[in-house]
C-alpha cells in the first residue's frame, strides 16, 4: 500500500521536528505540529478556509476528516503553543506523535 508523496513528505516533516522531550518547553513543537496540519488542510481541502479554524472548531475538523486519530483528546494540541511555560511528559509527546501520524496517513 503506497503512501501518496503529500503524506510520505508530511511524515518525513513530522518526524524530523524537534520533540521536546525531557521537560522542554513544549509550546514551539505545538505550532509546529498545527502549522504542518494547516498546510495539509490547505492543499487538501481548499474549499473548507480549514486555517481560518481555530480551538475546538479545529480540532473537530481534524477529528471528521480522520476520527480514528482521536485529535479532539489533545486541546493541548491548540492551547499549548499560546502558553507561557508549556511542558509535556514524554508519554504524552510520543502519543500526540502518534495521533498526528495515524492523521496524516489515514484523513480522506
């Protein structure tokens, strides 16, 4: 099963961010991590102004487009990049990882 070069280059992306593991300031990875969805969304879903969307009306709007990644679990995922002092264990970055990953290969 093939991987389509707008999902390989975004994992490729994703993968390469810096995780801030180990108690470091989170916020950065969070914009990273939105900025990379919103460029998706864009080119795959022009007609839906999806980077005009923020908070939960974002989430919600990942979540439609790939439920089985479960992004409406992570209000981290909006909130966090706008907080001062943003830290995630390294549980939780490895499973935001992980959700935004299963995004990027199964959205339709």
């Amino acid at each position: 099963n093939l991987i389509d070069p707008l999902r390989a280059s975004a994992l490729q992306e994703l993968y390469a961010l810096d995780k801030p593991f180990g108690g470091q300031q989170a916020g950065p990875w969070l914009q990273q991590l939105n900025q990379l969805l919103k460029r998706i969304c864009a080119t795959h879903y022009p007609d839906y102004a999806s980077h005009t969307l923020s908070g939960r009306e974002w989430l919600a709007f990942l979540d439609s487009r790939c439920p089985a990644a479960g992004l409406t679990r992570w209000m981290i995922l909006v909130h966090g990049a706008y907080q001062p002092d943003c830290r995630l264990d390294d549980k939780s970055i490895t499973q935001l990882q992980q959700a935004i990953e299963t995004w990027i290969r199964k959205y339709v």
